[in-house]
C-alpha cells in the first residue's frame, strides 16, 4: 500500500467528525476499504429490559424494521426462551426477580460483563424499553443504560407506567424506577397508561395496548428513517443527537395531513400522543421537524404551506434549538408527513433527604406530589377547572363588536390574547360572574384572567 493512501486512512481513522467503522481487506489484487458509517441505522440497538420491555422488542421484530439490532434481557430464562428476537441476554441464574427491582438491579450489577460485550463498539445509539413497577425492567434499565452512556453512546429511554388501578404501591415502585432510569440516559420517553386509556378510550383494550408498542415502534422508525433519508434538506446523526443528547425528557413522533391546512393537521397528529403526557411541546428547548411530501408539482408542497410550520414555530420560546429536514416520497400521494422529536422538558430528580419521624416525610411528600402531577389527584380524579358563567348588560349586547367576537369563536378554544380583545368591548360596571363553586353573588365582578 502506498505511503499516501496510508496517510489517507489514518486521517480517516483519527477524524472525529467520522462515527463508523473502518476495515481494511487486502487480497492479492487490490485493497478493500470497508465504511460503516454512523448515518447506517444499524448503529442502533433496540434493547427490551424486562416483560413487558422484551414484549414490545419482540413486537417491533416481527414488524420487521430493517437495519436495526434487536436485544432482549430478562432475569426470567422461560420468558427468552418463547421470544423471537434471537440476541437474548439472560441476567442472573435465570430464575427472575420476584417483582423486586432491587434484585433487578442486583443481577444487572451481577452480569456487568454481558452486559458490555452486547454493546458492542458498532453501537452508537440505545433504546433501552421497559414497563415500570416490575422487578427486572425497573431494577435492571438504569444499570444496563449506565454502562451505555458510559461508552458514549446516545442513550434514550422508553418506558411505560402503570393505570391508575394499580393503586399507590405499584405507581410508587414504577415512579422510583422512572427516577432511577432518568438519571443514567440522555432522553426518556415516558407512556402513561392512564393517558394512553384516555386518548384511545374507543379502541379495545387489545388494540390500545398495541398502542403502546406502536409508540416505541413510531419512535425508533422516526429516528431510522431520519438518518437514512436523502433529501432535499437532510437530516443526520449528529442532527439527532443534538437534540437528545442530555436532552431529559423528550417526544418522538410523526402524524399524516391532507386537505386544506395539511401541514397543521400533521403536526396536531403527531402531538397527539401518549408521550407527551402533561408536557407542554412548546416548552421543549430542542426541537427538530422533518417534512416529507410527494414530489410532483400537483400534490407536492406549496411554498405558502410553510406558513403553517411559521406559526406552529412562533409559539416556541425565541431560544429554541431547532433542526429541520424536507424529504421527497411519491407514496405519500397528496398527503403530507411530519415526524416531530423534541427534547428539553427536563426532568424532576431532586431527591429530599428523608426525615424519619412525623406523619409525612419530606420523601413521601414529594412522591405525593409526583403522583399527583401525572395522574392527577391520588383518588383518580382528574383536576378540574371550576367554569365560569360571565353575565352580560342588555348595553353590553348591543355592542356588535362583542358579540362578534363571542360569536367568532368558542369559549374553550378562547387565547388569552382573544379574551383581551373581548374584554376591551366590555362595560365593566355592568357586567358580572358566577363562580360556580360559590353560591351566586351579584357583585362579582367580570375577571376574564381566571379562564
């Protein structure tokens, strides 16, 4: 081999901006360069911790998603033996965890070695799946993402948490193992079962649990499709991993337009989600769009439908990191794609020291509030807002200005700017509320800032 190309190859070597693999054949008449570059998806591995981690990998593997590599691992020797993916990882004796995730935990700690050789150096993005509030997948996710993270690989977590008939206990294990995993990963998605009950309340139980597959499958996919795709305006690995390295929590999906206002109709179907639990999109820090459509002059993107990503965009706070892609895809015929992956949200790690004595410790507080934050009030019910009936003068009515406005748009789907404007063809001296949660009292005075 001459002197240049083998400058050319350490050059390659020692180039950082270069995420693959280089080897090198040399039969008798030539040589063979072997790139495996970081945009291959197969530089990800799908990682089943657990039951219902292992279901969902095993779901995903019979879909047959391409070029990404499968794992399961479970402390449960029968539960690898029936799964379909063949790279199965068995932690412990194989007798399982009791439920415990400290055993959980125990056996990973155990099977470090394992552990480790299935990450192997190809690897530079993990999906690591569980159901939180068992033994294996809460006690052995955040030891299996830990050593990921370690090795510097993009390390996204995925979970799913229990109903709320599960009752407190087992919400309280699944929340400690939701802590403990958020605390060794880049990026954690998280799917509430509850809100997953509540967004598909018209589908049966079997097809809303498939549901929770499809979240994980959808994710993964996005993310494939993303660093394969050549496009207009593309996307790639470092693109991703802007936006979830340390990125907390985060959401991963896509949604399908046709019509007038495609675009938007898109964007609102990708946020409808069970990811995105009780976060609000727009308070993400990092986010990244990627758009494909159909190329033919007819059914393709019009240049005044990107007024609709401009203002879905203008709702984001102005220090958003952003990341776009535009991609062709005659399949899609005149509908249009967006996939949506945002991070930032950040997490709620702060762990109170525990007081012993007293009714209530500091950490029996917090998880309290915890509870409460995701799934509402402890008994299950969900919080509600107390309405207000606003009571208008017979002058007030006869301002066209107002009733327009009342007319134009309904009350629940009323912005805060919206009911400035009605507010401003209101006279205050004659108009008056009724706060439902109080007897009536003639002088309540209207307040249109409690909506």
């Amino acid at each position: 081999m001459s002197d240049t190309a083998n400058n050319n190859i350490e050059k390659l070597q020692n180039n950082e901006s270069f995420l693959g693999e280089l080897t090198l054949e040399q039969p008798q008449d030539g040589l063979i360069i072997n790139l495996k570059n970081a945009n291959d998806p197969s530089i990800i591995k799908v990682i089943g911790v657990g039951g219902g981690g292992g279901n969902a990998v095993a779901n995903m593997y019979r879909e047959g998603i391409h070029d990404v590599n499968f794992l399961v691992c479970n402390t449960d020797r029968k539960a690898l033996d029936s799964s379909p993916v063949p790279e199965r990882l068995q932690l412990g004796p194989g007798l399982g965890a009791g439920g415990k995730p400290e055993k959980g935990r125990e056996l990973a700690e155990a099977s470090l070695e394992a552990i480790n050789k299935a990450l192997d150096k190809n690897t530079h993005m993990v999906f690591i799946t569980a159901g939180m509030g068992g033994g294996t997948g809460t006690g052995a996710s955040p030891i299996i993402a830990r050593e990921a993270r370690a090795r510097g690989i993009l390390t996204v977590g995925i979970v799913t948490i229990p109903f709320l008939f599960e009752m407190q206990r087992q919400i309280d294990k699944a929340l400690d193992g939701v802590d403990a995993l958020a605390n060794e990963v880049d990026a954690l998605l998280v799917v509430n079962n509850e809100r997953l009950k509540d967004i598909y309340s018209d589908l049966s139980v079997i097809n809303g649990f498939k549901k929770a597959d499809e979240t994980l499958s959808t994710a993964v996919r996005s993310i494939v499709e993303m660093i394969s795709m050549h496009g207009i305006e593309n996307i790639d690995f470092r693109d991703v991993e802007m936006v979830l390295r340390d990125g907390g929590v985060a959401i991963m999906s896509n949604g399908y337009g046709r019509g007038q206002n495609r675009l938007t109709k898109a964007i609102d179907e990708a946020l409808h989600s069970p990811l995105l639990n009780n976060n609000d999109i727009f308070k993400a820090t990092r986010f990244l769009m990627c758009i494909s459509f159909n190329p033919d002059e007819t059914k393709g993107l019009q240049m005044e439908e990107l007024n609709e990503i401009t203002e879905f965009m203008n709702k984001f706070r102005s220090d958003v990191e952003t990341k776009w892609g535009l991609e062709t895809n005659p399949e899609l015929d005149d509908k249009v794609k967006v996939t949506i992956v945002a991070s930032g949200f950040g997490f709620d790690n702060n762990q109170p020291e525990i007081i012993e004595n007293g009714v209530l410790t500091e950490m029996d507080e917090r998880k309290k509030e915890r509870r409460e934050r995701i799934y509402g009030t402890t008994k299950g019910q969900k919080k509600q807002i107390i309405p207000h009936n606003y009571i208008f003068s017979t002058d007030d009515l006869d301002n066209e200005d107002l009733v327009m406005e009342l007319d134009a748009i309904p009350a629940y789907k009323r912005t805060r700017e919206q009911l400035k404007q009605i507010e401003s063809h209101v006279i205050p001296e004659t108009a008056t509320t009724i706060d439902l949660s109080e007897p009536y009292r003639p002088e309540h005075t209207i307040d249109f800032t409690d909506l």
